[in-house]
C-alpha cells in the first residue's frame, strides 16, 4: 500500500473514530430533555459523558488536522466549499464546550436549566454540520478545476448536506441512549434501553441510505459487502437490545457506524472530493496529497503516536467504567483515596 | 472591505481572543501542578486548597481556550485556502502533530485529573496533571514551529513546477532558531501570567482578611501568602527571562525580518550607532517613515540588534527599496490572485504606529508586571500584610497587563510580517527563497458576505462569553477558599445527613462542582 493510501486509511480511521465516540457525547446531550426530565436524571446523564468528552473532541481536531497534514488539496476545497456549515459547526462545539463548564459555575436552577439546553442545542447544531459537511463532500460539491466552489454560499448545501446531517443526528441519538444504557443504573438505564429499542431500526436507515447511495456512485464488491455488514449490525445490535445485553448492543451499534464509514470511504476512494459539474474536476488523493517525504515523516510520527494515544484514551475509559446511579454512593466517596 | 480584510480582521479578533487563554493555560498548569506536588509531598492542607481555588480557575479557562482554539484549526482552510495549499507540505503536519501528540495528552489526563479525585492513586492523579501540562506546551511548541516557519520558512526547497515549497528536512523546521526563542520566549511570558494573577488576586484577600480583623494563623492565610509568595517570584523570575529571550528573539529578528525591526523603532535611515525611540509622534494616518518624530536614546537600537553601542542599523526607507528590488515593486497584475491589489503598488513597511506601539506596550506592560511583583514580595516579606488601598488594587487591575503585553507581542509579530504571510528567509539565496503575500492566500471562492457572517456571529460570540466568563471568575474569586471548595479527604457525610437540598451525594457534587 502506498503511503497516499495509508493515509486515506489513517484519515478514514479518525473521522470514523470521531463518530464513533463523540457520537455518544452528542447523543446523550441530545437526549437530556427527553430521558432528563429532573435535574437529578440530566445530572446523571451528563456525568456519564463529563470526563470523556473533551478527548473525543480532540478526534475531531486530529482527523481535520489530518486531512489538511496528508491532503492539503482536500483540506482548502472541502472547508472553504461549506463555509457556513463549518462556522455553525465551529458556533455549536463553542457553546458547548462552555456550558459543559459553566453549568455547575452557579448554582439557581434556572442557569442550570440554561445551560443544559445550550448543550443539548450546541451538540444537536455541530452534529448535524458535520454530518452535512460530510455527506456533501461524499456525495459531491460543485467545484472548478482549481478546486474552488462556484455558485455562491448555498451552492454546496443540497439533499447531499441534509441526508449528512440526518444520519448523523440520526445515529448518534441512538448511540447515546445505548451508551447511557450501558453506563447508567437504575430507572434511566430501563428508559435509555426502551428508547434505543424502539428507535434504532429507523434512525440507522438515513446512515445506511448515505452509505448506500455512495456505494452505488463508485462501489467495489468489497464496499458491498460492508454495507450489508452495517445494515446485519442494526439487527444485532436491536436484538440485543431486546435481551438486555447493553454492552453487546453498544458494540454491535457501533459496528454500524464502522461499518457504513468504511462503506462511504471505500467507495470513494481514491476521490476526496467529487465535483459535480465535472468528474474531471473531482480531487483524488494524488491531486491533493503532500510530498512523500512529509508523508513518511507523519506515518512514522502516527505511528509511534497513534499507540500511545489509544492506549492511555482505552485507559481512561477503563478508569471511569463503572455504572452511575443518581443514588448517593456513601460506601464508596470521593475522599478514600488517600 | 473586500474578503481580505474581513478575512484579516477575522483571523486577528479570533486569535488575539485566543491568546489570551492560551498564556493562564500554560503558565497557570505549572503552578498548579506545582501547588499539587507539594500537597502530595508535604500533606499540608494550604496546598491542597490552593490547587482546588487555582485548579478551578484554571478549567474555568482552559475550556474557553479548548473551545476558541477550534476556530484555529478550521479557519486556515475555511477563510485562507490558497494559503493552506501553498504550504500544505510543511504547516499541515505540525497542525496533526500538535493535536495528535499534544491535545490528547491534555484533554484526556485533564479529564482524569478532573474527575479522578479519589478514583486512582494519590501519586498517580498528580501524574495525570502533570501529564495535561506538558500536553499544553508540547502544543505550544508545535504551533510556535508552524508560525516560525511562516516567519522563517526553513527546511524546504521550492517546487519548480509548483512553485510551492516542499518539505526536505522536518528537524530543521522543529529546530527553526525562530520557533526555539519564539518558543521560550513564549512560556516564561505564559509564567508572567499566571504569576501576575497569583499576586493581584493573593494581595487582595490578604487585604480583605486582614481588614476584616481575621487570623493570620489559619490555613486560608497561608493559602493567600503562599500564592503571593509563589506567584511574586515566578513573575519576577520568569520577567527576567522574558527579557533575555525577546533579546534572543529580536537579534533574530533583525537578522530575519529587519524591516519589522526597524518599524518598531520608526529607524528611517539607516543609523549607525542605531538611536532607541521613547516617544515618537506622526502625521496622522500616514505610512511614511520622514512624517515619524522621535525621542531617542542614543546606540541602544545598535545594542539590541547587534549586542555593541556602534553598529549601522538598517532604516526602514532603505529596507523598503532592497525589498521592492528583490521582491517586486507591484503585485503581479493578476486579479484571480491578488484581487483588489493586483497590479498596485507593494508597500513593504508594515503599519508604523502599530508595529512602533506594539512593541512598547509589550515591553512597558511586561515592566509593570515585574514592577507588581516587586512590589508584592517587598509588601509580604517576613509576614507582613499589605494593606495599602493602591498598592494592593494596583496590584489587582496589574493583573491584565502580562495579558496585554501577551497579545500586543503576538500583534507586533504577524502584523509586522505583512506584506508577507510568509515571509522570505534571508539565509538562503534569493533563487531559492520562498515567500507568499497576504493578498494572495485568501480563499477565492468564498463571498465576502459569508466572510462578514462568521465574523459577527464569533466575535458576538466571543463577547458574550467574555462577559459571562468575567463575572464567573470575579464571583468564584470573591468567594475565595472556605466556600464552595472543601477537600475531598473531609470525611464523608454520614448517610442520611441532610446535605444542600440535591439528591446527589455532598462528595459527588463537589467532584462535579470541581470539574464543571
């Protein structure tokens, strides 16, 4: 495999990792007023997700700092193309950032109240950005030859961007209740696992409609296969759901998500960025990858880095997997340590 | 304006802002960490409590940072493409690499640090701290590396196909000498910071307490003269240091960017022995160098450029028609590219009065911090308790002048730079200089109506949050140590004792309390 490629992989690794794990954080922040209707219940749910998000966030800087590193090409198409989708995706992660902090700064409940909302909106607002911006990209944006959008602010934005964000949205709310399923004990863990019960089967068809759709553009056999590997996940993942095996369905639903992204990414390869006014505009990774020197010089960075990175992220999920009560645990406080 | 000045505007408002979490991140996790340290090695409780007061400010910043920070990383694409294509093979990398091996680091030990009281191992909780902080100044130095490398592209040979720079030797741009004192120049300023607050915010409680008739003898005395104590001789230390690396930084500087240099000094002709200006006053609105009048000290330009008292110093005039020769009198007649400014005429000075007032409220603000700090270990020495009304609200609103003197350095650099974005290394032959103007590294495609949108929507944004993080701070402040923060190893509530109205456990909350 050449290095181009590998780091097709590497870049396909992170945005599916990003997914994958802030897909929870968003998920569960999008639950808070449906499974959170007291305080007690969103502290709880909002305590699964504290000492996590801001690591899984980082997936997002490091797939982007990836795509402009390996495929700088791809990197000043894609975000100037969807300028306004990345601003709102840049306003939502702001906004949430800073009332995961400010939450607890003050303590009326009315600010507290306020603040759970402007996470549930900043999660909904980036997620489905990211999702827009991903599903147009797959799908095609209208570039010129030198890579540049023609026609104006809204030009990128059409079914493409919206079936992006629906699927994200989509999967990730999905993917929140399982992980609160999971991570939760008690009443909260019954109402997550009923609402990823009913729900999964219709929130995984946008996913599976985007990836299918770039399956059909410019699919493999191979691609194929890992669609149907997606769409037999939601059926795993649904029925062990419905045996109460959260950690099974946990993995199966993600298994969903790997697969429809290796699904999307396959297919597309060796494009970046399809043009929709002329397939001889479309970016591949030869047109928009770095010198094989910087290249080589990243893989053996990543490589010593990327280790370390899953190791000690694996280690701190570990550290915080136990299950959360909204009951006080007095047996066992914050202070035993010493 | 036309996209490039809303684009410029836009990139300076957002970094700036920026900046201004990114030297408490810094400088405040050191003390921290170094607050938790003693904690765990002496047990007593002072530290304890300091690294809860100080830690909270701390996240309470370094969310905002985290999440301003974002727009960085974005906007290089989002607003400056055909800058981000041009130096894709170099600037790229160092982006991934400080999220890769720096952001990780940092957000996810700061997560375990947060939440991990009581959860892992005494020494090992420490351990996640530190952890988080060298994660902090690993990213500095990687994204000082890729602004040195605009400053003095080194390490690459340029594409003649392309003509792009492409990247030959990756330990020259890590060891850029630019991105070395730019780097250490960098950190002990963020130690200026952090130290600054320690004292204007140590002083005051001291004050109050001791006007308010309360103990000297107790732990939250020492919580307040240790952090006076600790922040006066950080400051004072690391001002000391700022200076011998800005000296290290300007030497360069003059050798790699002398028009900033000369700028800065309003040096119109080229002087030897080279004359520091005090004071200098202008035509208003004027670019012009001859409209500059200064007062001036004699030799000690020649001084900081070249270490004598009698050495020529470039003038900007001279400097102006070098550059014009070697670089173009005009910007390429090429509206594709270089849009409102294709074909007129390149001015290669920057921007007098900013790059002159720059580097005096950089210089003059640093003064006033050492000056505090000065003040504040003369003030507490053998535990005495300031209570002077200016010396210690002096010391309060000092508090903000590292920050200014932080943000107008970060100014005077990249304002300095233009025209260029990257700016020519003067090393290397003309033949195989790399260089790229401002004007051209915007993105061509995007409107500058989506420009002015993301403009308005951040800095409105950005204001509201800096007044909701402002009265957040000055609340948590004022309520000092003793409420709101009590250690996690008091003993638990016994079960069944009433605690604060919320269902959860006292302990629980108060972890959470912490962390949010």
């Amino acid at each position: 495999m050449d290095l181009q490629t590998l780091w097709f992989a590497a870049v396909a690794l992170l945005w599916t990792g990003f997914l994958l794990l802030e897909g929870f954080d968003f998920g569960v922040a999008a639950l808070l007023p449906v499974l959170g209707r007291r305080p007690a219940e969103r502290h709880l749910m909002l305590r699964t997700i504290g000492p996590l998000w801001d690591g899984n966030e980082v997936w997002l800087i490091t797939a982007v700092g990836a795509v402009f590193a390996a495929f700088p090409g791809w990197y000043a198409t894609w975000l100037p193309a969807l300028y306004l989708p990345f601003v709102l995706v840049l306003f939502g992660l702001i906004v949430r950032a800073v009332a995961f902090e400010w939450r607890h700064s003050h303590s009326t409940e009315a600010w507290d109240t306020t603040w759970t909302r402007v996470i549930t909106a900043g999660s909904l607002i980036a997620a489905a950005g990211i999702g827009a911006a991903l599903g147009a990209t797959t799908l095609g944006l209208p570039i010129d030859a030198d890579g540049n959008r023609v026609g104006g602010a809204f030009s990128g934005l059409g079914w493409s961007a919206l079936l992006g964000a629906v699927a994200v949205l989509a999967f990730s709310v999905v993917h929140g209740a399982v992980f609160l399923s999971l991570k939760t004990d008690g009443p909260l863990r019954v109402a997550a696992r009923r609402f990823a019960l009913r729900w999964a089967p219709v929130a995984a068809l946008p996913l599976l409609a985007w990836a299918g759709l770039v399956h059909l553009r410019s699919g493999t056999p191979v691609t194929g296969v890992l669609w149907l590997v997606a769409a037999l996940a939601v059926l795993v993942a649904w029925a062990r759901l419905r045996v109460g095996r959260e950690g099974q369905a946990f993995t199966a639903w993600g298994a969903v998500l790997v697969a429809a992204a290796a699904t999307v990414f396959g297919a597309a390869y060796p494009v970046v960025v399809p043009s929709t006014i002329d397939p001889a505009f479309d970016v591949t990774i030869a047109d928009a990858s770095v010198s094989d020197y910087t290249l080589t010089v990243m893989t053996w960075a990543a490589g010593i880095g990327l280790p370390v990175v899953l190791g000690y992220q694996a280690w701190t999920y570990w550290v915080f997997r136990r299950r959360l009560t909204a009951e006080p645990q007095h047996g066992e406080p914050a202070g035993t340590h010493a | 304006m036309d996209v490039l000045d809303v684009a410029r505007w836009q990139f300076g408002i957002t970094t700036v802002y920026h900046f201004l979490m990114v030297p408490l991140t810094i400088g405040l996790g050191v003390l921290v960490a170094v607050m938790h340290t003693m904690w765990v090695r002496s047990g007593k409780p002072e530290w304890l409590r300091m690294t809860r007061f100080w830690g909270r400010i701390y996240l309470i910043n370094f969310v905002l940072g985290v999440a301003t920070g974002l727009v960085q990383e974005f906007q290089f694409g989002l607003a400056w493409s055909e800058y981000s294509r041009f130096v894709g093979d170099v600037f790229g990398s160092l982006l991934a690499l400080e999220a890769l091996l720096a952001f990780f680091l940092e957000s996810t030990f700061l997560g375990l640090w947060i939440f991990g009281w009581g959860r892992i191992p005494k020494r090992l909780h420490l351990a996640a701290l530190w952890a988080a902080v060298v994660g902090s100044i690993v990213s500095a130095y990687f994204i000082i590396a890729a602004n040195s490398w605009m400053q003095h592209p080194v390490g690459v040979e340029v594409d003649d196909a392309t003509g792009r720079p492409v990247q030959v030797d990756f330990l020259a741009v890590l060891t850029n000498n630019t991105a070395l004192a730019a780097f250490s120049h960098a950190i002990v300023a963020a130690l200026v910071v952090a130290g600054g607050l320690l004292v204007g915010i140590g002083l005051w409680h001291l004050r109050r307490r001791e006007l308010a008739g309360q103990p000297t003898t107790d732990v939250d005395h020492a919580v307040w003269r240790r952090s006076v104590r600790l922040g006066g001789w950080v400051s004072l230390v690391a001002f000391v240091l700022v200076a011998l690396t800005g000296d290290w930084q300007g030497k360069l500087m003059y050798e790699q960017q002398p028009l900033k240099m000369s700028s800065a000094e309003a040096l119109c002709e080229t002087e030897a022995p080279a004359p520091f200006s005090v004071f200098a006053w202008s035509k208003l609105g004027s670019n012009e160098c001859d409209d500059v009048h200064s007062i001036t000290i004699p030799g000690l330009v020649s001084f900081l450029a070249h270490g004598d008292f009698s050495s020529a110093v470039p003038g900007v005039n001279q400097l102006q028609e070098e550059y014009a020769a070697v670089y173009g009198e005009t910007y390429p007649d090429d509206p594709s590219r270089f849009g409102a400014l294709a074909g007129e005429e390149i001015d290669y000075t920057p921007l007098l009065a900013v790059s002159y007032w720059s580097f005096r409220l950089m210089i003059g603000m640093g003064g006033v911090s050492a000056g505090v700090a000065a003040y504040a270990l003369w003030a507490t020495r053998r535990g005495r308790v300031p209570t002077s009304r200016i010396g210690v609200y002096g010391s309060l609103l000092a508090v903000a002048a590292p920050f200014v003197a932080n943000a107008t350095g970060w100014v005077f650099t990249e304002m300095g730079r233009q025209p260029f974005v990257v700016h020519p290394n003067p090393d290397v032959p003309v033949g195989e200089q790399t260089w790229f103007f401002t004007a051209q590294a915007v993105s061509p495609g995007v409107t500058a109506a989506e420009v002015w949108t993301s403009l308005s929507l951040l800095t409105l944004v950005y204001g509201a949050l800096a007044v909701i993080e402002l009265w957040l701070i000055t609340r948590f402040v004022r309520r000092g140590v003793t409420t709101g923060d009590h250690a996690p190893d008091h003993p638990a509530p016994t079960p069944g004792t009433p605690t604060e109205g919320t269902p959860g456990s006292r302990e629980d909350d108060d972890v959470l309390q912490f962390a949010y």
